[in-house]
C-alpha cells in the first residue's frame, strides 16, 4: 500500500501547483535535485552504467545491482543482510538444524582453524579426520585469518557435492590431502548428562528450530529409574551464538515460574513483553549459568532473564552484547533479507546492546604460557554497531574474580562441554569447576 499513498501524495501536490503560480514557484524551489528522493536512483543508474560500458572486463547485471542492495542493507549495521537464493537457503538449513556439509566440529586456536571432533559418522569422521587436526585450505583457499562464520560457509554445501581440504597433522610432517563428499548433517543443539549429587548438565549449542523440544527430551532423560530427581541445574550457554529468539524465551520459562522473560521495542516504543507460566521443568532447583564472551543474542536474553528474576547465578566471562532482534523477510527469487527490527531488554529494563550480561562471578583464565592472547571481539568491537540506548547497568554487588585452573602443559585447550565427569571439580575446565561449587553451596540446606 505504501507505494499507492506516496502516488496519492504526488498527484495532490501536481494538482496544487496549477491552483496557482505561488505553489508552483515554491515546489520547484524545494524539490532541487540534491534533494529529490531520486536523485541517488539516477547517480546509482549512471554508476551501473558506467560500470557495464568502461569497467576492464565485461560484468553482469545481476552482480552488480546484489552487490548494490548487499551494500545498502550492510551499512545499516553488522548484522542486517541481504541473502541471495543459495545464502538464504543456507541460512534457512542453519537455523532449522540440517544443512550440506562434512560434519566436523571447529574453532579457532592461534588463529588456525583447528577441528574440535568429527561428527559420528559424518564423512569427516569416515574420513580419519581427528580432533587437533588443523584446516589449512579448502579447495586450495587458505584458510588462515578468515573468520570462523565464513569457514563455516565454505566447508558447508549441497548434500553430494565434493570439497576438497588440506589439513596439518601434529606428529605428521606432510600437509593430508582429502576429498570428501557432503552428506545431509543434522545438528543436535542440547547436549545433557547427570553428574554426582543428582545434578544435571545441560548445554544449549545454539538456538534453532526445535531446540525447546530437545530441552524437554533431555530433561526426561535425566531422570534415570531407581535415582533421586535432579536436584540442581548446571546450564552451559559458552559459545552459543544465539539463534531463535521464540526458541530461547520457551527455554527461559522451563526455568522461570513467572515473571518477564524479556521485552521487545521498535523505535523507543515496546512492541512485546514476552512472561513466564507457572509449571517448567526446571523451576523447583537452584541453577547456575555459564556464559562467556561467545554467549551471545538469544543466549544472553536468556541468561539476563534468569539473572534479573534473581533465579540463577552466572559465571564465567561478560558476554558478548548483542541486544538486537532480527527479522528475516522473504523475498522474489527465493533471496532473503535478515533486517535489525527491534531491540529487547531484560525484565528489569537493562538493554544488552553493546554492553552484554556481566556474570555473578567472574572467571579470568590465566594466559597460556609462551603464547600470545588473541584480543576478544565483542559486539562494540563491530564497526557500524548499534548503540546500547538502555540505562547504565547497575551493579549487581561485588563481581569475584577468580583465576581458572591452567591445563597441564601439553594439553589441548579445554573447549566448552568437553570435559564433563561426573565430578566437575576434577576437571582441567575451571570455569566448569567453580560453577560446579557455587552449585552445590546453593544446594546445600540452610542451617
């Protein structure tokens, strides 16, 4: 309709410019080309012709007016896009838990793309791929330097498609050349286990579809027969991106038995307070949260929400600070565009823009000896972000600091849910260790 009401509008103004000369001086005063809503259609026609007719190489069309639109909506702020067909389709796959690729788990350690495990029987795993195998090119691009979401694009592609890859081997002195075939990988986003005392571990990878329902499926499985119910909650959300914001907030109300989960607002205004109902599955124990500064989105509404209805205590690392709500629009063609629609706040009115959540306590590990830290980048680290348009975080009391136990020299580095026993106090993950105290101390009954 919008583009009826601006014709409307156009006519009336044609109609008043012949009611009198006056009107009709003054429009063509104020309607000057640098100010008419055209005139940066006409200088990006001029360009794209220009481009077409002197540019070295012949170009296509198509390319250049994406790369047009990609530009546009990019400037906005780092986490608008627009997706061409295969990008949305993709993007879709990513969020719904399957996608095209070979099924291996990575991270960056000293700025290699280094494997963190194979899927089970994924064609990484066929392949004798091994976790501490470093990435070093796929399809005879270098790797080294790209950031891990590009990496990821590029291993993952259609189901039956062929990639090939080159890896490092420690112990191995020649590069491994392999080539693989894509299968379909689905992903599992909630890992779960029953540790000492009758507490339960859960770790949230990402938000995607169905991730709720996982959630309930894990919390089933905890009760084992013949076993006391679970009288604690240890809940990991380190290095989860985000994801599905409707996703987390039914997570949030497993864990909350009322009160605000979050709220929504578009341009200063609330659109949507979003509130727990009573009876979750995890409302009648103490929990504990982990985050750090890849907790990020939908796992830090999450974590804020527990955090400001005083429901759980958060440990580990300030959080990344992406307050920002997405909306995906579909487009003609099978393209998408992923537009910043909203900002959302934690109960008590906090926004997370560019600020984060800050754990209860907080867990610093000391440097690795003989290698140099890279910087962490959070959310006010992007260029273009948004700015946090909340009140200043109060302070919730005194932050400890604690110094994480250093893994023994040789060992690989400790990534989250990777080293889970049943008693976490022996673990080389020391953040996992002090939360593993604090839970138990909540516990344990009032004297």
């Amino acid at each position: 309709m919008r583009p009826r009401t601006g014709a409307l509008r156009t006519a009336a103004l044609v109609l008043a410019a012949f009611a009198g000369g006056a009107v009709t001086s003054h429009l063509a005063h104020a309607t000057t080309e640098a100010s008419s809503p055209y005139a940066l259609i006409d200088q990006l026609a001029r360009v794209l012709a220009l481009t077409e007719n002197e540019y070295v190489d012949p170009t296509s069309r198509n390319k250049l007016v994406e790369g047009a639109i990609k530009g546009m909506v990019a400037e906005l702020d780092p986490h608008s896009s627009y997706m061409t067909p295969a990008e949305f389709a993709a993007f879709q796959s990513d969020t719904e838990g399957h996608f095209g690729g070979i099924g291996v788990e990575v991270d960056f350690k000293n700025d290699l793309l280094t494997v963190v495990a194979p899927m089970e029987g994924s064609p990484a795993e066929k392949a004798g791929i091994r976790p501490g195998d470093q990435v070093i090119s796929v399809d005879g691009r270098a790797l080294r330097g790209d950031r891990l979401d590009k990496v990821v694009t590029v291993l993952r592609g259609p189901k039956g498609s062929r990639v090939r890859i080159t890896l490092r081997r420690p112990g191995v002195a020649e590069p491994i050349a392999l080539e693989l075939v894509r299968e379909e990988i689905r992903v599992k986003s909630v890992d779960s286990k029953r540790l000492d005392h009758d507490v339960g571990y859960v770790r949230i990878k990402q938000f995607q579809a169905g991730t709720h329902d996982e959630l309930l499926r894990a919390a089933a499985a905890l009760r084992e027969p013949g076993k006391p119910p679970i009288a604690g909650l240890l809940l990991d959300l380190r290095n989860d991106p985000g994801g599905l914001v409707d996703e987390a907030e039914a997570v949030a109300d497993e864990l909350l038995d009322g009160g605000v989960i979050d709220s929504t607002r578009h341009r200063g205004k609330v659109v949507e307070e979003v509130r727990a109902h009573a009876g979750g599955a995890f409302v009648a124990m103490p929990v504990v949260v982990l985050v750090n500064e890849y907790s990020a989105s939908a796992a830090e509404l999450l974590a804020g929400a527990l955090q400001d209805n005083h429901r759980a205590k958060l440990v580990g690392a300030p959080t990344f600070g992406k307050g920002l709500v997405q909306t995906i629009f579909d487009l003609p063609g099978g393209a998408g565009i992923r537009l910043t629609t909203m900002r959302y706040y934690t109960p008590s009115g906090r926004s997370i823009q560019a600020e984060g959540i800050h754990p209860d306590v907080t867990v610093e590990p000391p440097p690795a000896a003989g290698a140099a830290q890279a910087p962490v980048v959070r959310e006010r680290d992007l260029d273009g972000h948004l700015p946090n348009e909340g009140e200043a975080v109060a302070s919730r009391g005194r932050s400890v600091v604690v110094a994480a136990a250093a893994p023994s020299p040789g060992d690989p580095q400790v990534l989250p849910g990777r080293e889970v026993p049943a008693d976490p106090s022996k673990s080389r993950d020391g953040t996992l260790a002090i939360a593993w105290g604090l839970l138990l101390k909540e516990m344990a009954p009032p004297r």
